[in-house]
C-alpha cells in the first residue's frame, strides 16, 4: 500500500513553516499566504552534492573593519546607458540581479538586447525557460540584434543549467524566469515556495563562488509585487521593477535594492520596432505640450535617484453632485490629497469640500516624495479660480500640517534642471533659496502655504 507524502504549508511571503493549515500566517500576520508544500523522504531537501547547507563564501578570519581594504568593485556596461544607470554604473562580476514586471512589458527583450551588446567582449549564456530557441532567435531578428555570440539554452531543470555554467563558466547568464525552473531535489511543482526559494539560493550560490554575473526575471503577482516567497528579494544583490502602462509606449525601470549603488533609480526607455532605446531627455515625456497655459496646471521638479525630472501636475476641480465628494488621485498618493486638501482650508482658507478633486501625474510617472505637496495645491487653487500659472513656473516642496513649507533635498539641482529646459520662474522653499543667483530665473522662496499664494498674485 503506498504511503502518502508528507506535506507541511509554507508562507509566500515569509516562508515561514506550519505543519497546519491555518488561515492568517503567525509570523508575518497575512492571510491566505500558507501554501501546502511536499516534505522530501528523509528530510533531505536538497541534493547530497552539495551539502544541505554551504555558505556562499568560504571561512575567513575574524578582522578589524579598519584593516580590510575598502576598494570600489569593478563593473561593465551593458551598452544600455539607461539599464547601465539603474543599476548604479553596470554589472558587477558575481552580482545578483532580480528583475521583475508586468507580462509583456519588456523584460526579456530589454536582456536580449543587453546581452547582445555584452557578447562582443564577454562569454554570455541566455537560459529561456518560458520560449523556445526558435521564438528567441526570431525576436532577435525582428530587432536586428546581432546575436551570433549569444549562446542559448532553453532548459528549465536546475541541475543541468548549474552543469552548463560549469561547463561553460559564461560570465553573464540570464534566467528567464525562475519561475520555471525546478530541481529533482524537490517533488514540489516549478513556481511553487520551496521551489523557487532553492533554485534562487543554488544560482546565488554559484554566482559568489565563480563570479559569473546571473540576472534572474522574475513574475509578478496581480498586486505588482514579485511572486514567490519574500526572501527571494533578500538573497539577491538588486532588485528592479519594471514599470509601464500597456497603452503608452513607455517603460519605467526602477531599483528598489542595490547593495553595489544607490536605491530608487530611474531608467527611461521607449518601446519601438527595434527594441527598448534609452530616452536621454525623459522630463519632455511628462510634460504636456500647451499651445498656451490652462488653469489646474503645475509643473515640479521631483527627484529620481540621482536624476531631477520635470512633471505636470494636473488638476481638476468640479463641484460635487453627491453626498460625499470624490478624491481621486493618479500616480500620487490619495491618502495624502485629503491630508493637502484640509491643509487648504485650515491655513490658506480655501474649501474645497462640496468639489470633486481629480489629480493626475501626466505621462504615467510614479511620485511618491512629499515635495509635490505644493505643486499639488497650487494645480488645486488654479483648477477653482479658473486662473492659469504664469508661463515658464516650476515649483517644489513639501507642505506641512501646520501650513509650513518644508525644504526638499538636493533642491539646487533640481533648480538647474528646470533652468536648463527654459523655465524662468520658481517658487521653492526659502530653505532651498540659492546662494548665487541661477541666471535667467527668477526664484521666489515661500515660508507658508499662505505666503505662496499671496505672492503667487503678484505673477499672474
């Protein structure tokens, strides 16, 4: 009679281990993530060779921090000047890249070309687990990839790509995606929690052991977050998202981790018939094309990383035919409209609760810092007095509850950012007033909420 398999249930996002099911995980306290997952006969989850568990760097002596060589670790573009700037400068030889988006947004054309341009000067493995040779190899022909230094290997099964990087030893491989990829060690479905947690840790693994650079594409849940379990994001070395609307033909990739650069950089690439190009000037792609100025129309200067962007803000104000009016709020957060919209009335005497607030960040971007607070109200005021901004203004900074103005960081670059593209007016926080004046722009440097628009009057 056969025995049947011992299972136990696994979080998604913690991985933490239960050996019931139970409806809200204990450890991270979410709900509906336990999943059931097969126990290995004997308790062996991993394969003999290698041991159950290695460390992914060999044994060395406890040292004095002051006494370990502090030097800059070596990178190589990719030939993409915008996938180079996300991820801090380029590759780094033994990184770890996880990079995850929407289904047919351009991962996987963005790494072909990527590789493509990194075949010229290094050995480079491409492992497709979701398309075949074919379909790859004529993707890289409708884009007009020369790709004749690329190997590829359509496999899914850990064991024989780990043989292939040792036989091989390329020193960039992508996996595409570690979703599909399974190991014999587990009797569990490919994509499952134990599953892609293996597979992750063995490809790390090898990465820090042989230096080969590996980027891993992973999937995305119906919520944007990277599927699988949450320690997925914390063995790798980067993570980036790739983001997008499906109607623009437009991608955003963003990092979200990077132990080898800064966090919250911004690439901006442009989908066309030859692939992704990098766009150089991305702030004219969120900025809208007037044939003069129109009421509810705010442009600000947000902060990307380490690259200023110039934004429109718009604003729409309508009065409410329902018991409660309406907040919506495009590529900002609603949450913090209704907190800007008290602070309107509180200190600046401006209500607004019988009126529909509509408020859109143009061109899809994602503004998440407090110093579009002012740009925000300013677009507001606008949209109800019916009364357009002066020609050539770009604000910023944050509003505080108390009807302050609050400085933004790196306010001078943004100030020569805005100079740069042809704006002559600027309403800042007075503590990102400049020294030196900037030539052919005129700032004005605002304390209070009120303050900013009793000056702004003096413009119009």
């Amino acid at each position: 009679m056969a025995t049947k398999a011992k299972t136990n249930y696994t979080c998604s996002d913690c991985g933490a281990v239960s050996n019931k099911w139970t409806g809200q995980c204990a450890a991270c306290q979410q709900w509906n993530t336990m999943l059931e997952t097969v126990l290995e006969s004997g308790g062996q989850n991993r394969y003999s060779n290698p041991p159950q568990h290695m460390a992914l760097a060999q044994t060395a002596p406890v040292l004095s921090l002051a006494d370990i060589d502090a030097v800059d670790v070596p990178r190589f573009g990719t030939g993409i000047e915008e996938f180079d700037r996300v991820l801090g400068g380029g590759l780094v030889a033994g990184g770890v890249v996880l990079i995850g988006g929407d289904p047919g947004i351009g991962k996987s054309t963005l790494l072909l070309q990527a590789l493509a341009n990194i075949s010229h000067d290094k050995s480079v493995l491409y492992v497709s687990g979701e398309e075949s040779g074919a379909q790859i190899a004529l993707r890289a022909k409708r884009l007009l990839i020369d790709a004749k230094d690329l190997k590829l290997q359509a496999e899914i099964q850990l064991e024989k790509i780990l043989g292939t990087l040792a036989e091989l030893k390329p020193q960039v491989a992508v996996i595409d995606s570690i979703q599909t990829v399974y190991s014999d060690a587990l009797s569990s479905a490919p994509g499952s929690v134990a599953q892609v947690r293996e597979c992750a840790a063995q490809l790390t693994r090898v990465a820090k052991q042989t230096g080969i650079t590996i980027i891993l594409v992973g999937h995305v849940t119906k919520e944007g977050a990277l599927a699988g379990p949450r320690v997925l994001e914390h063995i790798v070395d980067t993570v980036l998202y790739f983001e997008g609307d499906s109607h623009s033909s437009f991608r955003l990739v963003r990092a979200i981790k990077n132990r080898f650069g800064a966090v919250n950089e911004l690439g901006v690439f442009a989908m066309t018939e030859k692939g992704l190009k990098g766009v150089s000037n991305p702030s004219a792609l969120f900025l809208s094309q007037h044939d003069s100025q129109v009421p509810g129309s705010c442009v600000m200067v947000t902060q990307e990383g380490t690259r200023p962007l110039l934004v429109e803000i718009q604003a729409l104000v309508d009065t409410s035919h329902l018991p409660n009016a309406r907040r919506l709020s495009v590529g900002l957060e609603q949450n913090r409209l209704a907190m800007l919209l008290a602070v309107l009335h509180r200190h600046a005497g401006i209500a607004a609760f019988d009126q529909d607030v509509f408020i859109n960040a143009v061109g899809g971007v994602k503004i998440t810092e407090p110093a579009a607070d002012l740009a925000v109200l300013l677009a507001i005021n606008s949209s109800m007095r019916s009364k357009a901004l002066p020609s050539g203004f770009v604000v910023f900074g944050e509003v505080g509850l108390a009807g302050e103005i609050r400085p933004a960081p790196r306010g001078q670059e943004r100030l020569r950012e805005a100079a740069k593209l042809g704006f002559k007016l600027a309403m800042i926080p007075k503590a990102n007033a400049p020294k030196q004046p900037i030539e052919g722009m005129t700032i004005i440097a605002v304390e209070r909420i009120d303050d900013a628009f009793n000056k702004l009057r003096e413009y119009q």
